[in-house]
C-alpha cells in the first residue's frame, strides 16, 4: 500500500477556503448551498472542510478551535496512520492562522474566491466526464451532461422583502458593530472621524508640504497593528523614504545623518497640552535629547512589531510619478492576491493625482476616472481605500472650507465617503500642532462645526502625539 504523502502546501486556494470554514459562521453560510466535499482535490482539505460543514449545519456557527475535538472524535473512523498524521500536520499549520485572522477576516472577498475556484471545480469535473463520453463517442450522455449542469453561482436574489427578512436588518446592523469596522484612529482624532469600515473612500485633504503622505503612512501602519493587511502605494516619496519616516515612527528617533557634520543628538521640543487645555486652550513643550536612527535601532524595533503582528503585513510598492495607470495597481493587487495570498484591508495611494491617466482627455474628466477606481476597488476588495488630494493655492494662507477647495474637479467630493482636511498656519507648523477638519461622512453624523488639534513632532516621525475636539472659531 503506496505511503501518504504527508507534505502539505503552506498556502493553497483549498487551505483558505478550508481556513474561513474554521473561523467564520458568515462565511459558511455564504457557501454552504454550493459547498461540495468533492471540489477538494486533496483529502485532508475534503475531510476538514466536512466536518466544518456538518458542524455548521448542526450547530449554527463555525467550529473555531473545536476543530481539534472534532479531529479527535473522527480519527477512529478514518484508521489510516498516515491521513491522520498529514491531517495533524495541516491542523497544526494553519491553527496559528486562525486563531490571529479570526476578528478581522474578510468574509465577502474570500467568499468570491471560494466561489471562483467552486466554479473552476466543477467545470473541470464536467470536461473530464463530456471527455470520457466523447472518448466512446456516447455524445448523447456527453450532451445530457452540458444541459443538466448546474452553475455555481453566489445567492442571487432581486432586492430584500423587507418585512419578511428580518434578519437581513439584522445583519446589517450586526456588521455595522462587528465585522464592518477596521479601526479608529487614536484618542479623540478618532472620536471625531469614526470608524472605518470596509468599502469606506477616505480622502486626505491639504495643499503641498501640509503632511498628506505622514497620515497616509500613519494610516497604513494604524491598520497593521489592528490586525490587517495594508498596501501602500506611493508615487512621490521613494520607497527608502518611506521605510526610514516609517522607523523613525516605531523608534522615536531623528533622521540619519546626511553628512559627517550632523550632529549625532539633538534637543528638540515636543508639544504636550496643559491639563485643564479644555478651559485655557494652553500648549506647553518640553525639551528632549533625541538620537539620530541607527540601523541596529531600527532593525531591532520591526523585529519587536513583527511578533505582534505575526503574519500582517504592510506592502510598500514604489513607482515613479505618472509611471502606473489604475489598471496596473489593479494587476499589482490581484498579483498579489495570487501569488502571495495577500488580501488587502487597508489600500493606500499617495496620491490619486498623480497616478497615470488611462486615456487622453481633459485632465478633470481623468481625474474623475481615477477617482471612481478608489470608490470601485474597495467595494471589490471588502477594503478601506485612502489617498491624499492636494487643495487649492489659497488654501497655504487659509482654513480648507470644504469640498470646492479640492484640486481639479469637485467630483472627487462625490467619489468619497469620509474625508479630512489638515489645516494649518505657520505659527501652529513651529509650534507642532495641525488641526484637522471632517470634511464628509456618508456614513454618520457630519460634525463640521468641530475641529481635531492635534499635536505632532515630524522630527522624530510622531505624526499623532495627541489630539482633543473643539468648537471651530466663530461656531
């Protein structure tokens, strides 16, 4: 009797497929109606995905670490030494997986792949059997076959009997307190801004030099460290730009030095607000040597984050200005996808304005384009998307009042969901403090007669000290 081979893939579509049966209630019964055992090519993948199923189906709910009792109860009727030890094996490879995936998973996104590799299934076990007819020249069953066939096909239904489904409400309210948040952003910034959800188009509002790519880094690296992948892809700063903003983040040191004349220490002022700052309005600074960043550093500091995020990951892909259109980031991500089983949560641009015009037009009928593909590839990706949008000229010498002080084309102000503004003067620039303003919620309350202060010190990468919600002046 041939031995079992007890190697197991490390990532395969069936392992993830297998992997949201473990984890997730959602996501089984979003497959259960088009779920076969026979569309696994491999046994431990057909037993594992059963005994989910059946658990789903006895239960309500997927079985999480009660897998491992299940495999227990079941290793008496399988008796096979060698399935068994191979299913260990792939129990134990994934456990980790499931256990860190389990509050952020994207149910929508890997149903539709789980749908696309059903569909491939049952295609391919459809040719080989009209091949084996055609082979005996029996075109009659081969035809019978073509006819019977049953696509795979997602839960398709026109529109919701509002009154008769009821758990559809539910559902929706559900996702809304659970699943549907990724994050906020810290302390009463992200009290004033919200949640941010899947499908949300958030928009970084401010004119050149005001810190758009700062927030879109602090984002992405927000996202990591709540459990999600982020993928940051940036037109103007290089990437080693961005790798060193982003140490300079984790360490809390200044920029290495660019010559042999930069001191290797400096006293900077660091913004911290008075204690009663709801009453006085009073900003103090306190004083603090800081060292410029080593590689030592800051090696040792993304080693200490990686255990924290285990398998997370924050993708930085650079390419030069006007370099890509929105069809290749599109390739990049499904790229990415397939060959690197990397969904993304969180998809960042910095930014959407220099991105390559798919076609030759009038440069707003473009940007609209591009801005449209921001919306759309979120709702593909069950993703937040973020970019950043430079403002009007005036708006260096003033507050950015709203959406017609975009760039280029109001539409952008469509296109979104949420939305900031990062205001500042000079004075507040010395003294590390931007003020940042909702500019729209599709999804909430607006609170546009409030304001975030928020205090920062870039020279050390803190783009987010501290933060506090006032009245604008004059509301």
């Amino acid at each position: 009797m041939p031995t079992i081979e007890r190697v197991v893939p490390e990532d395969s579509e069936e392992n993830n497929i297998v992997l949201g049966m473990i984890i997730s209630s959602e996501y089984l019964k979003s497959i259960q109606k088009i779920y076969k055992p026979e569309f696994f090519t491999q046994f431990y993948t057909r037993a594992v995905s059963k005994w989910c199923m059946e658990h789903f189906e006895k239960y309500g709910k997927a079985p999480l670490t009660d897998i491992k009792s299940i495999f227990e109860s079941q290793k008496v009727k399988i008796q096979n030494p060698d399935k068994i030890e191979t299913i260990s094996i792939f129990l134990e490879r994934i456990s980790e997986k499931y256990i860190e995936e389990n509050k952020k998973y994207n149910v929508e996104y890997n149903s539709d792949r789980a749908i696309e590799f059903f569909k491939d299934s049952s295609l391919l076990a459809l040719e080989e059997r009209i091949r084996g007819f055609r082979y005996k020249k029996d075109y009659a069953q081969a035809e019978a076959l073509v006819s019977k066939y049953q696509r795979i096909e997602k839960n398709v239904h026109s529109g919701v009997d509002v009154f008769e489904d009821i758990d559809s409400t539910i559902n929706a309210i559900n996702s809304r307190n659970e699943g549907d948040t990724l994050f906020y952003y810290p302390g009463e910034l992200g009290r004033l801004l919200g949640p941010i959800r899947r499908e949300d188009f958030f928009l970084w509002a401010g004119p050149g030099g005001r810190g758009k790519s700062y927030f879109l880094l602090e984002t992405a690296l927000i996202a990591v460290l709540n459990g999600l992948n982020a993928s940051l892809f940036t037109f103007e700063l290089p990437e080693k730009d961005y790798l060193i903003r982003l140490a300079q983040r984790l360490t809390g040191c200044l920029e290495p030095p660019e010559n042999e004349y930069d001191k290797l220490s400096e006293e900077i002022e660091i913004p911290y607000f008075d204690f009663n700052y709801a009453k006085n309005n009073l900003i103090h600074h306190k004083r603090e040597l800081k060292y410029r960043i080593t590689s030592d550093e800051a090696a040792r500091k993304l080693r200490a984050v990686k255990k924290i995020i285990k398998s997370k990951k924050l993708k930085i892909i650079y390419s030069p200005e006007k370099s890509k259109t929105i069809s290749d980031i599109s390739a990049d991500l499904d790229n990415l996808t397939h060959y690197e089983n990397f969904i993304p949560d969180v998809i960042l641009t910095d930014y959407a304005d220099v991105i390559k015009p798919l076609y030759k037009d009038e440069k707003r009928h473009q940007i609209d384009e591009i801005y449209s593909w921001h919306r759309s590839i979120g709702q593909i990706y069950k993703a937040a998307v973020f970019t950043g949008s430079h403002t009007k000229a005036q708006t260096l010498g003033r507050d950015i009042k709203g959406g017609e002080d975009l760039s280029e084309d109001y539409r952008k102000y469509n296109h979104m969901t949420k939305g900031a503004a990062l205001n500042q003067t000079d004075e507040e620039d010395e003294q590390g403090i931007i003020r940042i303003n909702p500019l729209k919620n599709t999804r909430g309350k607006k609170k546009s007669i409030y304001e975030a202060v928020v205090l920062q010190c870039l020279d050390i990468g803190q783009v987010i000290l501290d933060s506090r919600v006032v009245k604008k002046e004059g509301k």
